[in-house]
C-alpha cells in the first residue's frame, strides 16, 4: 500500500523536530512533505484563517479560542514543539516605580496580542500567585518591534478588560524604552532598551530563573506555548494519522536528546556533535 502523502507546516526546532523534518525519522503509513516556517506568527495566522495544511504546528491560545467559537476543523494532537516559562518576558521601565507584581495594578501595560499564549500564562500567574486581575491593568496593544502589526483573528475584548491600541507610527518595545507604556509582556525575546546598557529597562522578576522554578516545582507546570493539529476531515477518513504523527515527533524528540541537544541557560540551544 502506497504512503498517504500529508503536508506539515511548522518550525524547524533543532532540539525537537529537525529529525522528522529532514527525514531521519519515517512515519508510518505516511509520506511527509515538510513545508517550513522560519518564526511561527505568519504560520500560525494562516493555519487559523485558512485550512491549507494537513497538519501544522499552532498556537494553544488560538487552538482554544477557535475551538470555543465552535470552529472544528482542526484535532490536535498531544505533543507541544514550544513549551516556555514566561516570568522573564515581562520588562519594567526604571522610572516606573514598578518593583513588584502588585505594583501592576492601575499601570499601562503593552502586549502584542491580548490572547497569545504567553499572555494568557503571564496573566494566570499574575492573577493566581499575586492577586492581580486583568481588569486593574490598562492594556495596550500593537506592533512589538515594527508599527502597525496588529493581532490577526482579533476576538471581542473581555467584558471589564480596558484594551487600546498604540498608534500604528509606534511600536511597543519604543514606547516601553521612553516610558510612555512603562512595562511591557513580550513574547519575542528580549527588548532593544534591555540590551543597550543604558540601564532604561528591567526584567519584573530580576531572579526570574529561580522564579520560574520555583513556580514549577510548586505547580508542576511547564507551559505549554504552542501544540500540533490535524485537519479534522482528514483524522476523520484516517484516524490511524493522528498516531502515526504522534510516534514520529516523540521519536523525533528523543533522537534529538540523543544527539545531546538541549536549552540551556538563556534558552540557547546547543548539541554535541
């Protein structure tokens, strides 16, 4: 019986992926034709707005809304390319006056996309570990680095949840660096003013790494950014796919660990060999 030829849109992820995407992990039953992605967000706005893919790396967050909305035409299936303590990606002007969580309350605070997924873990953990709700903070949304790159797929805002959007001549990561919106949940690697040594820019939680373990040894959780889906007509004329898929990028991820990739300090990757 001839393989069942399927498209897999996704990024290449060294430490988890790379062996099932140049083929040195084979599928069962399946004849994989890899189209790849360098960053994730143009992925992910067209597996959302289109169905192109038969499979496609996306993003929890969105998976979720969609599949709340009642839109089913996606399964996924339970293996996670991209799981990240966001802790550390939240970053406080120094004039802010902002030295804790709590200090959050009342302030401006950028966001890219209200509902990406490390938002919604930042806001989990700022709402369950230290009190603070999404209403008591003033939202700003727009483009991180570049102007007017708004949230594709926007969804209605939460009723009592305050949302403005930044003039589309301005960008996040400037208006954090001149305080103007003094703190900034980033989901795309550290900011210009953190890295320029003028001392502008802080993280909220300077030891965030001891934070972040602590918030797991205590939770257990390691967060889950983005998740692997099926077209759902095709699991359904074939439902053996979806394990096939399964077993391929477990193994995939293993043979990566056996290669002796890993993310280390600074979430740089490195591999023996």
């Amino acid at each position: 019986m001839n393989d069942l030829p399927i498209t897999y849109a996704g990024v290449d992820y060294l430490d988890r992926t790379r062996p099932l995407l140049d083929g040195a992990v084979q599928l069962e039953g399946i004849s994989l034709q890899v189209v790849p992605f360098q960053e994730p967000s143009a992925l992910f706005q067209r597996v959302a707005q289109r169905t192109e893919f038969d499979a496609a790396e996306m993003s929890l967050s969105t998976y979720a809304t969609l599949t709340s909305q009642g839109d089913d035409r996606y399964i996924a299936i339970p293996f996670f390319p991209s799981r990240h303590f966001r802790h550390g990606d939240i970053y406080v002007h120094r004039d802010s006056g902002i030295s804790h969580p709590t200090d959050l309350r009342g302030k401006k605070v950028g966001i890219p996309q209200y509902r990406m997924t490390a938002g919604v873990w930042q806001r989990a953990f700022l709402q369950y570990d230290y009190g603070v709700l999404p209403r008591e903070i003033h939202w700003y949304m727009g483009g991180l680095k570049s102007p007017g790159d708004l949230e594709p797929n926007a969804v209605p805002n939460v009723p009592g949840v305050t949302i403005d959007l930044i003039s589309n001549t301005q960008s996040l990561e400037r208006l954090l660096a001149e305080g103007e919106v003094p703190v900034l949940c980033s989901p795309d690697g550290r900011p210009a003013a953190l890295l320029d040594g003028s001392g502008r820019v802080g993280r909220l939680f300077a030891n965030y790494r001891e934070v972040e373990q602590a918030y797991y040894r205590r939770t257990g959780f390691f967060p889950i950014m983005h998740l692997v889906v099926v077209r759902r007509a095709l699991y359904q004329e074939h439902p053996w796919v979806a394990v096939s898929l399964l077993r391929a990028f477990v193994q995939a991820h293993s043979t990566s660990a056996g290669r002796g990739c890993s993310v280390r300090a600074g979430r740089k990757l490195s591999c023996r060999g």
